[in-house]
C-alpha cells in the first residue's frame, strides 16, 4: 500500500469526466490515556468526525472547498480558488494550508490519508493544541520545474495567519475578527525530486510571522522557522524526517524577550503486505522545556516515541492502533489509540 497525498486524489478525480467532485473522510477516533487520574477528562476521548472535500475544474480555473465537522467543532479548514497559468504555475487565494515542510502540505484533514493516526506535534493542527501556524488567509504561488527527469518545486504563501487568544494559537477562520489585520505570515518552500518518477523528495522551509497575543503587556510575538526535510522510499520501507528551529521575539511593552526552541521527528514505515503496515516515530525537541513562547499556550507539543499498525481492510477503509509515550516538562505518560478512517466514494 503506498498512502497518496489528498491533491494526488483529487487530481485523479478533476482527470475523469465530471468537472467536479466531493471526497468524505469519516472517522470514529478513541483515545485512551491509562497512566491518567480518574478526574483528568482527558483520561478517555471518542471523537466522530468527517472531513469533506469539495473540487471543482474548469479550463484552468480551480476551486477546493475542506470542511471538518466532528462531535466536538466543525470549521471551514479551506476554501481556495486558484488559476493555472503556463509553465507549470499555479495560484491560489482564499483560506489555505500553508506549505510549512512535508507533512502539512501531503496530509491534510482527511485521517485516512496517512499511516499513523496523529500528526507530527510540531505541525498538529491550531485548534488541536498546535504551536505553528499552519492555515493562512491570503494566497498561495505553486511551481513546478522541469530539468531533464528532475522537478523542482517552489511554494510561496502570504497572508494572515494567527493569533493567540485564550492560550490557544488561532487561526482566522473566515470571519474577520478583531487582530487580523495585525497578523502577518509568509512562508516559502523549495524541494527537489530528483526523478519524476520517483517519490523520492529533498526539502528546506522558511516561515516568518507576526502573531497579535491578548496577554497583559505582551503585545505580539515575531516568529522565525528554519528547517528542512526529506521523504525516501525503498523497497517497502518509506522514510520522513524533518527538523524545525523556531525562533522568537516576544514583545512586552517595556522589553523584548527572545526564545529558541529546535524540534526534530523521524517516521518509519514498513508496508508488511499491500493491506497490513507498521510504523514508528521519535519525536524530540532541545530547548522546549520552559520556553517562553509555548509557555503562552495551552498546547500539547511533546516528545514521544510511538508505534501502531495500519489495517486497510477494504479499498477505502482502514483500522489503525498506536501506543505512544509523551513526555512534557516533567509529565511523562502514554496514550492507546484506536481509529477507524475511510474514504467515499
């Protein structure tokens, strides 16, 4: 089994007759945290969900709309409309993922397009306790180029991103509230593939934002992010890493404060027959503990060490299992999870 990125799909579905079509990704999550005290609410979670993704073509128009909806939120997660241009040249404006490395760009919100059943927490969604900004309001420049059996692809996205409110990194969702037009964002990607025909891919990122707070005396944060990636196939074995260095400028009123924090993760696949799969990730950070940043969110960004399987039982539907042990300041403990994703039609 070899997982394909949600633009892989939905290109396959703008190349068949229709101009348009809908994608569902129902899910059915349930999270258990062992080693937690029977009061923590977060000792056992259920969420039902499904994502929707909506696409539409027409000569070299595009349209994606992404909505998510579940027993605990429901949120717009894209609405773009972008323009093909020559020369492998593509635009997008409207609310969009922000091309930060490997993951956020190749797996989106439909769960059953990656292996494991959580993301790496150094890109975990806003409204999920994440720590970067990974959605923008603004637009997004794809290219592509072409030399000899090699591609190159830049990426280049601006706009506003985010705020933090109530101790949560939030994303602007459409609705034009107070700060967004304090907030800035830009984020530029460069990856090589060294031969089209090949998934083999050799990535760097930069991103740098202005992020309003509604702290007493802290009036925003500027924030940096270096970092680089790769994604590597061989026989049944694929590969990502990537490493992120975040910097940041905090400013009070009367001072600036800088901190630094450098995160890492390495996944594993291992695809034991076309249905069956096994995976493991190393998640690790130097510099996290007691930053001044993430010390201004409620987050869960960790380093942890993980293992599970991946049971597609059907075409278009998969089991999967994970345990994972997390450690954040000076709390360690484990979580089980076990997930039911699909795909329809």
């Amino acid at each position: 089994m070899v997982l394909s990125s949600i633009s892989s799909t939905i290109a396959r579905a703008a190349s068949q007759d229709r101009p348009y079509e809908i994608l569902l990704f129902p899910s059915a999550h349930i999270e258990v945290r062992p080693d937690a005290d029977e009061s923590d609410h977060k000792a056992f979670e259920l969420e039902i969900a499904s994502g929707a993704v909506y696409s539409w073509k027409y000569k070299n128009f595009r349209n994606i709309g992404e909505a998510y909806i579940s027993n605990h939120e429901m949120e717009l997660e894209r609405l773009q409309f972008g323009r093909q241009f020559p020369k492998q040249t593509l635009l997008w404006l409207g609310r969009l993922h922000t091309p930060l490395g490997f993951w956020n760009s190749e797996y989106h919100h439909g769960l059953h397009l990656q292996s494991s059943v959580h993301r790496p927490g150094i890109v975990e969604y806003e409204d999920a306790g994440g720590i970067l900004p990974n959605h923008v309001i603004g637009m997004l420049l794809r290219k592509n180029q072409n030399i000899g059996s090699s591609i190159v692809n830049v990426s280049f996205a601006f706009g506003s991103a985010a705020k933090i409110k109530d101790r949560e990194l939030s994303s602007f969702n459409l609705d034009f509230e107070s700060g967004f037009a304090d907030s800035r964002h830009l984020t530029a990607r460069i990856y090589f593939q060294p031969d089209e025909l090949d998934e083999l891919k050799y990535g760097i990122f930069y991103s740098q934002s202005t992020i309003p707070t509604d702290t007493n005396n802290l009036d925003k944060v500027r924030q940096k992010i270096f970092g680089a990636y790769t994604y590597q196939n061989w026989l049944a074995f694929n590969l990502t890493a990537a490493t992120y260095y975040v910097n940041n400028d905090l400013n009070f009123i009367n001072k600036t404060q800088e901190s630094n924090f450098l995160s890492n993760y390495i996944h594993l696949e291992y695809e034991v027959t076309g249905d069956w799969m096994l995976y493991t990730r190393w998640e690790f950070s130097k510099g996290a503990d007691n930053d001044a940043y993430l010390k201004l969110l409620d987050h869960d960004f960790s380093d942890k060490i993980l293992g599970g399987v991946r049971l597609d039982f059907t075409r278009r539907q998969a089991i999967s299992s994970e345990i994972s042990r997390r450690s954040i300041d000076d709390d360690t403990h484990a979580h089980i999870s076990i997930q039911w994703s699909a795909i329809f039609p």
